[in-house]
C-alpha cells in the first residue's frame, strides 16, 4: 500500500523479515525529510539471532554477498523504486533527505539472494514522519 505524508504526518509501516521488500512502501518527492524511527521491543530473527533494527555483524555473511554492502546483517536499510544500488542505511532511527523521487521500499539487510530469506522470522514496525 501507498503511503504519501504531508509535512507533520506520520505513518506506520510493517517490515517482514522475509519479505525482499516491504510490501507499504512511501511515496517521496526528492529532497523530502523524514524521521525513521522502530521502537526497540521490535524484533527480527536470522535463524536464531534475535535482533533489532541496527542489525548484527553477521560472520557467516561476507560483505560482498551481502544486499546493501557497508551494512550489517538485518539493519533497517531502504531503496528508491526497488533498485538496491540507490539504497539508504537506516537502522534503528534516522533522519533522511530524500535523494530520489518515486516508491520508497523498506527491508533488512541480508543476503543478496533472496533463497537465504527461509530462514527469517519476525518483523519490525518502522513509525516514519515527514518533517519537510
């Protein structure tokens, strides 16, 4: 579902771990603000790590295998319009200037091949509002 905010607005989205990408996303404008924030009861599971939306440092994953390089296994990371290449590291709470317009996607990060996502459970509730 889409999720379009006026400055002030604020919206919740739900992220499946096993899901590549969320399946609401944000309709965003480039240079739009929003504050990303997961509330840390939250939780998702990689196999039998349980964990939050700043991910872990994953031995098992090496950093070229992984999705969004440069961040950790099962951090709250985002995407424009579904290409992993112009990606956003998200994490537990940020704030983000939009550098692209169009659907804006939420996941973890994980393995670059979805076939690993058997083994993902939970989800995590992200509460994002627009500031500008």
């Amino acid at each position: 579902m889409e999720h379009r905010l006026e400055i002030g607005e604020t919206t919740i989205i739900k992220v499946r771990s096993r899901d590549v990408y969320s399946r609401d996303f944000l309709a965003v404008e480039e240079g739009e603000h929003y504050k990303f924030w997961c509330n840390p009861v939250d939780f998702w599971i990689d196999l039998s790590m349980v964990v939050d939306a700043d991910g872990f440092d994953n031995i098992l994953l090496r950093e070229q295998d992984k999705r969004i390089p440069g961040a950790k296994c099962f951090q709250l990371c985002g995407c424009y319009g579904r290409v992993d290449e112009r990606f956003e590291i998200i994490g537990q709470q940020k704030e983000i200037e939009m550098r692209y317009g169009g659907n804006f996607f939420i996941f973890p990060n994980d393995h670059h091949n979805p076939i690993f996502y058997f083994n993902n459970f939970g989800s995590v509730l992200v509460e994002i509002t627009r500031l500008g």
